[in-house]
C-alpha cells in the first residue's frame, strides 16, 4: 500500500536535504532582520530556518501535522524562535500581513486544478503588505520527462540513513496531457531486504506563459523572473521557473 512523502520526515529530509544555492536565493528575496516573512509548505522547515536565521521574523505553514512536529524540533535545537501552524494554502487567515510570503521547491505544484491556484492567490493578497512580495520555484514541464513510459522505474538516488542504512528510490512517471497532472510513484528499498515503501505523489505540470496568465489573473504582477536560482534568465534549457511577484 502506498503512502504520503510527507508521512515520514526523517525520509523527506533524506532525499531532500539542505541546497545552500536555494537558500542562499530566498534570504536574499525574502529575508533580513526585522521583515515579517510567511513560509507556506514550510515542511520540516528547510527554508524557515535559514530565513529565521537571517533575522527575519518567521511564520512557517504547513498542512501536515507530523512535518510541523519536526520542524519545531529542529527550530528548538536551534532556539529559533519560529511560530508554526498547521494552514491549507488555498484557504487560510491569520490576521496579519507580511514584507513577504514564500513557498518553495515545487511546493505550488500540489495544487491540481486552476481553481486551486487562484484561491491559493487571493489568500496570499490577504496576507501581503502593499510592497510585499510573493516569491516561489517550480519546474520548467520538462518533455524529456513527461513522456517517459508508464512503468519505467528509473533510479532516482541512493541514500544512507542513520538507522535503515542504504536506501535507493526509483521513481516512475505516468503524465495526463489533459489535467497536466503527473502520477509520480517513489519505490524505497534496502539492499538485499527489498521494497519497505511505495510514495505516490501527484503534481501539476505550469508552463511559463500558463503561469503568467494564473499571476495577472489572480492580481499579481511579475517583477522578476529567472530560470535558475542563481538569477540566470529563464531560458528554453531552463529547469526552473524562479519568480518575485508584487500585488498587481
């Protein structure tokens, strides 16, 4: 039986861990003493942390209980003082408004429907200042990708855990052109023990002139825009779609 990536955050971290580019881009976007910072899809706080170190003043939200638990272990290590609350993107309200509002590393992908979207957008209007910004990664849908065939496992990556030891992932694919959603399942096994877990995961697919068609819909405008988080310009090779937006 499948379960959820984010049922176990000790796995998630493992195949996810610390990127100091993507950090290094969201202090820079978002963070800084005294700003008022909203990290949705916070996770077990890959991104929160670095902000709240930064100096910036750190909301992190998440849907999933057991991530939010890891993530105010990790910030009590650290005696980071970060408020975490349990929140759905798409509809949520806490009052306040911030210099910025982030979500990163495709996290904008798990919502499958425009709609989705959109409702997502407006309750990021409620909770911005009038000079705040929106900033946010995802992919570049990547052809190569999409069509690969149903049942294709290719090796994702193989990674040592301090108590199950080596774990390799092998992922397949199976793309709908119509949703533009991709059927994403993750197989984890240990050597010589064979599969203890199988992840599904559901992403929807945003080009380029889609996205800024939901952005100026939902009463946003772009400010800046790079295929990469070190600033470079979005390009046909690009694998990322890195963006700051303003209230339109």
């Amino acid at each position: 039986m499948a379960d959820g990536l984010y049922d176990w955050p000790e796995l998630y971290d493992l195949v996810l861990p610390a990127n100091p580019e993507m950090e290094r881009f969201y202090v820079e976007a978002a963070g800084g003493a005294g700003r008022q910072v909203l990290d949705l899809a916070c996770g077990t706080g890959r991104f929160t942390l670095p902000l709240a170190r930064s100096g910036a003043a750190m909301t992190g939200g998440d849907l999933s209980e057991g991530m939010l638990a890891a993530a105010r272990q990790r910030a009590a290590a650290e005696a980071l003082a970060i408020s975490f609350v349990a929140l759905d993107m798409r509809d949520f309200d806490l009052g306040r408004r911030f210099d910025a509002v982030t979500i990163a590393a495709n996290s904008l992908l798990h919502l499958a429907e425009a709609s989705e979207i959109l409702a997502f957008l407006a309750a990021v209007k409620r909770h911005l200042k009038p000079d705040g910004r929106l900033i946010f990664d995802i992919f570049v849908p990547s052809a190569r990708l999409l069509s690969r065939p149903h049942g294709d496992r290719q090796h994702m990556g193989a990674f040592t855990h301090p108590q199950l030891g080596m774990i390799t992932v092998e992922e397949t694919i199976a793309y709908d052109p119509i949703t533009q959603i991709s059927h994403i399942d993750w197989y984890w096994s240990q050597p010589g023990k064979g599969e203890f877990r199988h992840t599904k995961l559901e992403m929807r697919q945003i080009y380029p002139q889609e996205l800024l068609l939901l952005l100026e819909r939902g009463g946003f405008a772009v400010v800046e825009r790079f295929g990469g988080f070190d600033r470079s310009p979005l390009m046909p090779t690009s694998m990322r779609q890195v963006l700051i937006c303003a209230l339109a």
